[in-house]
C-alpha cells in the first residue's frame, strides 16, 4: 500500500508543507474514534499541507494522474475514522486555510475556508449579535470542514437543524483538479442539480471543500437553560418525546442515564441523584416562561422529580455541568475499560422511548457497562460499551450489543448515523439502511465523479471481499 | 422526433392507462408557461398514466432499453416549459398516483405519491394542527411531485425555507428502472450520499419521484395580516430588507409595485392608491404584537404610508386580496399584451432594493409595461415585459430586458431562478450562474445515472448547438 509520493516535491508549493516524517505521518493516522480502539490506521505516505484552493487542486491533480489516494485531514475529532487513511497515500490537513474569507452582515453570511475552527465562526460574528446554530458539542474543537464531511450536527439542531441547512454554497476541488462552485448566495435557488447538499456529508469521498458560505442567525433575547431529573429512564424518554411531539419552544433536550449520572458524579465529584435526567435549553424572543411552564406541565405528566431552570449564565453553566463534561466522565470512569464504537444512532423521535429502553435492555442481558446519552429532541442517542480490549469475549459482546442497537435504529426507520458520518465504522450498515439500489446509484456517482478513487479510498462504502479500492473492484 | 411507442402495448398496464390520441398529446404538451408564449411543445408520442411504482419502474425500463425519452408530468402548472417534451417519446402522468400513502402525527410526518395536489396535504392534517409550511402560491392546483422536480417555494420560506428543507426521503425510480429509497424517517442523518437533495430539484433528469417522505409543522398560535403602502417603491424595497435583517417575526413579506397595484385595482374594481405595497403576515406563539410594533417602526424609518394589520380572517383576507389576485390581474389587465417569461430571480436580501430599482429603470428605457412582485423577504422577484406578441421588435426588447434582469441577479450574487427551476426556459443561464465547472459536474452525474438520456432530455442543461440529447453529444 505504499505510494510514491516524491511527484509532490516537483509541485510549487512553499518550504513545510509537505512531510514524509514518520511522526507527522503518525499524527494523520488516528481520530478519536481509532485512538479510542486499536490505535491508528494506515501510515500515509505523506503530509500536505495546502494553504489555498490552488495547492488543493495541484495536488489531486497529480495525486488522481498517478493513482494515489488522498485523504482530506483536519482536527482529526472523528469518532469512526472518517479522515485515516486506509490505503497509504497523501494525507491533505486542510488546518491552515482557516481564514474567514468575507462576512456579510446584512445578508446573515459568512465565507470560511475549511480549516476555521467552528467556535471561531461565533466570535467573530458576536459583536453583530449572530450566531452559527448547528456547531456540533465539539465545536471549540473541530474545523467547519469536518463538520460539512459528515454533515455535523449537535445540541440545538433539534431547533435549528443541522450543518447542511446553514451551507448556502461551496467552493470545492473535484478529484482531476476542477474548482467547482456551488449553491447561491441567494437563500433559495432551484438553478440545476444541489451538488451542495451531494457533497456535505460525503466524507471527502467526491471533493475537498475549500471554502463554504454559510448562513448565521440572530441570537435570541431570551435564554433560559436547566435540568429535569426522573425517577426511570423509560419516563425521561418518554417525558422528551412528548415536549418534541408539542413543539415546546427548546434549543437543546438532551438526555442521561443514571449510569453516565453516576460517572458525572464520580468525575466531578458531585452529589447529584445517581438518576436519569434531562438537561434544557430555551429559546425564545417573547413568551419563554410559558414555555418552560408548558414543558413543566408536560415532565409532570412523567413524574418528573425535580425541575430546575434558571435565566443566570452561572447559574446555568451549573445545571449544565454534568453534560457538558459527560464525554470525559465516561472515558475516565474506570482505566481499564474502553468505550468500543463511541458513535450514535438517530430514529424517528416517536421511536426514542423504544430504542432508549432497548439499548439498556441489551446492556443487562449482555452484562456490560453501557452509558447511553444524547440529543434526545432529534431522536438522538449516543451509546458505547465500555469493555476490557484485552478480554476477546468482553469485546465480542459489546460488538454484539452495538450492532444489534444500530439493526434496530435501521429497523425502526432510522439511521446508523446520526452526525459522524459513515467512516470506517460504519460501512456494514449503508447496504441495510439505503438498500442495495440506493447504495449502488451512490457507487454510480462516485465512480463518475472521482473514476481513480483518488479521494479518501476505504469510506463510506461497503469493504469489498479483497479489500481493494473501489475502482480495483466490482466494475 | 417520432418514436415508437407500441412497446408500451405489451407491458402489462391497465386499461386506460396508455393513450396514443392527439387530444392527450396536445395536453400534455403544454404548460403555464408555453401556454402563455409560443403555445406549446413537441408532442409526446404516448401518454402513460402509471398507478404504481411498479408501472413507473416497467415504462422507464422499457423505455430505456429502446431509447425513447420520457418526460414526467402532472399538473402542468410550470413555467419554464419543465414538463413538456422536447424530443416527443412518453409523457409520464403522475396525477393517478396521489395517495396518502402514511401519515404518522406523532413524528410530524407524512408519505405521499408525487400526484397529490399540495394543499390537499394541509386538509388531511389540519385536524391534528399540522400543517405543511413550504407550499407555492399555486399549492392548490399544482401537485408535490412537480415541487419536489423544482424545488419549489412560496410565500412562506422567507420563515420556513423552501420544498428541499421538509422532504426528508424519497422513493424514486432511475432511468433503468431501479427502484430507490432515500433520505431516512430520522430528521437527521450523516448516513452515505443526499440522493434525497440531489434528486430535489433536478426537474426529473435524474430520477421520478413516487413517494415522498414530508415534514410537517404545527400551525402557529398567533396569525396577524395585512399591508403596508408605501410612497415610492424605493422605500418599499428598503424596508423589506431592514425588516428581514432586522429579523422581524414575519411569516410572509410581500412586495407588490405600483404597476401592478394599478391592475389589481382595475381587475378587482378596488379603490386603493396605485402605489407601491407590502403585504405581511405574522406567525407566532408568543409575542405577535411586539413584532408587528417593531416592524411597523422599522416601516416608518421607510416613510410608510399606510400601515394597516388585523387579527380577523375575514379582514385579512379583504386587505390581501389585490396580492391574491394579482396574478390573474397581470395576464387580464390588457388582452393585446402576454406576459413574457414570468418566472422569477432571487438575490441576497441586501441587493433587493438594487434589482427591483433596475427592473423597474429597464423598464422605463425600454418603454415596456413590467409589473414587478414577489416574495420580497427571500429577495426573491417576479417580473414580466407584457408585450404584444405580434410586434417582433416589442418582443424583442422585453427579450433583452428579461435578460438583462437575469444577468443582473446572478453578478449580484443570486440565482436565474428562485422557484421555478430552469426547464427549458433558463437553459442559457445556468452556466453564468454555476462556472463550467460545476455544470461539467453536473452533466457527469446525469450521464452515470441516466446514460441513455431517457429522462427529461432537453432541459435544464445548455442547449446543444445541434440540439442533440445529451447523450448524442459532447461525450
């Protein structure tokens, strides 16, 4: 799988960015998702660094003339290998073209090159009171395009939807080296095909984004944020289903069992109920209170135990901690365990309770540590078995565990994926989810946009029974 | 052009549901907007009503396999000659197949055929509060299969967004005939590629749409309406854009000019000054008198003449009307005159006052009669030289004005088309608005997905010179 790589040395890019050191090729071989598991996956060849769409579009160029793979590479925050290499090749870090290019107040836009770390974008807007709605929790973390490959979403896309509803337009170089520009500054176009929306969400697997124009929003007046804590599960669950199916006025509904509870307490040292509970976030211009009343009367309706909401930034900050700190209590909980497939599931919300109480059901009969938490309002549920690598029968059931939740998302017309793409991970479940005359149109498309599989080889697509690219095979 | 169609004999479809007569050619060979310029198009060959995803599946194939195009069609109510033939073959009526197919409240959803007449969605969920937010001004008459084909949108996205944000996965069949599902029940996903996006808008090139998966919304409790009327249209089209950056609560914005305030009055026998208008509507829960305040301050700034709002139906409805009728108005105001391309531009909101200010100039140095309206808060405008369609030279310069217009929205920044998708009418305009690289890409994907150009052949994409299908040319 080793390429050689020595043609990027011809091309005219500037003195550090390129390296074929073993250390940078080690640091573009892993994302949280790997690092979390066996490690890395493989070595790139080499590391590129582009610093504008004309460095992009050199590189593929070259790299698509002499069959080697590219991988689009950034803050490497993926939970299921999106951005290593499986195949060698260039891995292309997208970090340093992170400029915000032009921002248009008036017109609530902004365009940014891919690298620009999502939680840069609300500074900059703040002054003018905006703000970008879909950063995912990772936001402070993680590049704008990362979160345009997979379609990123996060605590308040039960309001204000995910990262593909805020991309306008895209600036993106196709595998030969083409610089396409896509979309409208326009709000709403119906001009030709959306090769916007074909390509967030594709996982680097069709084109590198270079710059997105994206849409902000006007902060609300009101915010009110806080925590609701349950008796049982299945009655928080039930409880968010009901406050979504009423439309009640919130940002963020996220839900935790007692067993991530327990780690929050363990992790933060407080003495929080070991209980289920469900944190809130409002917003609102007008009326908010009587939002919040309405939600109150609906959590009743679920014997809601304690409910408490504040309007003071400290105050909320508090509810707020055990989630806010959640992913960290989790890893930290016992140094012996490890999470496996750390990623989540999405289903229609009628099917939240269902799937909640099934995920715990699994995690009973397979005797296994399973903290279950997430974006309840969109039917969002992250969950991961916590097991011993070293122990092959452990790590067997909590395979088995996972994937019998994920069937069952699919089954109840859900997605395996909710927010973090397909990557390595999840390649098994595309075929089950979109059937195979979905899946193969897919393939149809990739073939004709990127005909080498020069752009992230070993994504998104089913693994071949040779294992080989997917120009190699099944032409 | 003539092809044979006897094939369609011996496919196993019912009585009724294939039809050689001239009668069913000629219908299905025009739409609104032939209908309103050179009369209509090339025949189709045969007419097929299909009843199922079945029949659909059955005629594409067969179709495929002979080469003979097929074009859809349903209402018939496009303006830029989408569904009507440019190369004869099948017209593929979908009218038959407009199920509810599912409808599922507690998860805000519903499945229906691609025949269902918009508005006939809103009275099947009316009951359960629901309603569906992107329907264009011709919801009532116009079917979601030819939404979907153009992405539509209408008075109401300027609050909640156009056709592609509520269709959350479709059923679809491919030229071969292929069946697909895309998209998920979940409202979200990061599972494989949008085929749902991609085949939105795409004007039933790449696939036929025969169920769609549709969000629904809950209706607002507070409905506030009414019209603002202004002194020059200047103002008017200042005031929407610092309304709609100030992000006021409104539902629907309006612009109407004072040409056509003028026909209005004389089609409805009204009294009202003949000056420019704003017709508004506010949603809300909470709040709805604050932001009608707001906005009423925002319209002084504007010099507004009239501001007038109510909460009664029957009062809204009287100061809406010269909007609800304005179309009808249009065409009726002078039988010597047809409306020449009405479809629509959209630019971002801060260049709205710009393009409506030179429309209306154009008009003036052209010395043509445009009446100018649209859907102001999406920066979205309808305009359309009448002229007598037997002067050469008054055609001619309503020709040149139509152009300019277009030109003008997409060096700003917007779109050749807003709404109405690009058809055959546009056709010229989607490389200036997209790069020759994005529509490259686009003709790509069309040829891996539909090699034998067997859907839509003729549209949206640039005209060959020797008028060839795609598939003839250009390879």
């Amino acid at each position: 799988m080793t390429h050689d790589c020595s043609f990027l040395e011809a091309l005219e890019l500037g003195d550090g960015q390129v390296s074929f050191a073993d250390g940078r090729r080690e640091s573009h071989a892993t994302d949280f998702g790997t690092a979390q598991k066996d490690g890395r996956g493989v070595l790139p060849d080499a590391v590129v660094w582009p610093e504008g769409t004309a460095d992009v579009s050199a590189v593929l160029a070259a790299a698509t003339d002499r069959g080697v793979p590219v991988t689009p590479y950034a803050a490497g925050t993926g939970l299921e290998g999106n951005a290593v290499p499986t195949h060698g090749g260039i891995s292309l870090d997208l970090t340093r073209m992170d400029d915000v290019v032009d921002y248009r107040p008036d017109d609530v836009q902004i365009d940014v090159g891919p690298g620009l770390i999502g939680s840069d974008i609300d500074e900059h807007v703040a002054a003018d009171g905006l703000f970008f709605p879909p950063l995912p929790s990772s936001g402070d973390i993680s590049t704008i395009g990362g979160m345009i490959a997979t379609d990123a979403s996060g605590m308040q896309t039960v309001r204000y939807g995910e990262v593909a509803d805020w991309v306008l337009g895209l600036e993106a170089v196709l595998a030969d080296g083409t610089v396409v520009q896509t979309g409208s500054r326009a709000i709403k176009t119906s001009s030709g095909y959306n090769l916007t929306d074909l390509i967030v969400g594709s996982e680097g697997t069709l084109a590198v984004v270079t710059e997105a124009t994206l849409e902000l929003a006007g902060r609300p007046e009101q915010i009110r944020g806080g925590r609701a804590i349950f008796e049982t599960l299945d009655d928080a669950a039930e409880a968010v289903f009901d406050a979504v199916r009423t439309d009640v006025g919130v940002a963020r509904i996220e839900l935790v069992d007692g067993l991530s509870a327990t780690m929050a307490n363990e992790y933060l040292g407080s003495e929080l109920p070991d209980a289920p509970m469900v944190f809130l976030e409002f917003h609102a211009n007008h009326g908010i209170e009587e939002e919040i009343d309405l939600c109150r009367t609906i959590f009743e309706d679920h014997d809601v135990a304690r409910f408490e909401m504040s309007d003071d930034d400290d105050e909320m900050d508090a509810l707020w901690q055990a989630r806010r700190e959640l992913a960290y209590a989790v890893v930290s909980y016992d140094p012996a365990l490890e999470p496996l497939h750390p990623g989540d599931v999405t289903v229609p919300i009628s099917s939240y309770p269902a799937v909640v109480h099934e995920a715990k059901r699994l995690a009973d009969e397979y005797d296994l540590l399973v903290p279950c938490y997430g974006h309840a309002g969109d039917g969002n549920l992250h969950y991961s078995a916590l097991v011993d690598p070293d122990d092959p029968e452990q790590v067997e059931r909590g395979e088995r565990l996972s994937r019998e939740i994920v069937e069952l998302a699919i089954e109840l017309g859900g997605t395996a994926t909710g927010e973090h793409g397909i990557g390595q991970g999840k390649r098994e479940y595309l075929e089950p989810e979109h059937g195979a005359g979905a899946v193969e149109a897919m393939r149809t498309i990739k073939r004709a946009l990127d005909p080498t599989d020069t752009l992230n080889p070993g994504k998104l697509f089913p693994e071949t029974a040779d294992g080989k690219r997917v120009r190699d095979s099944e032409q």
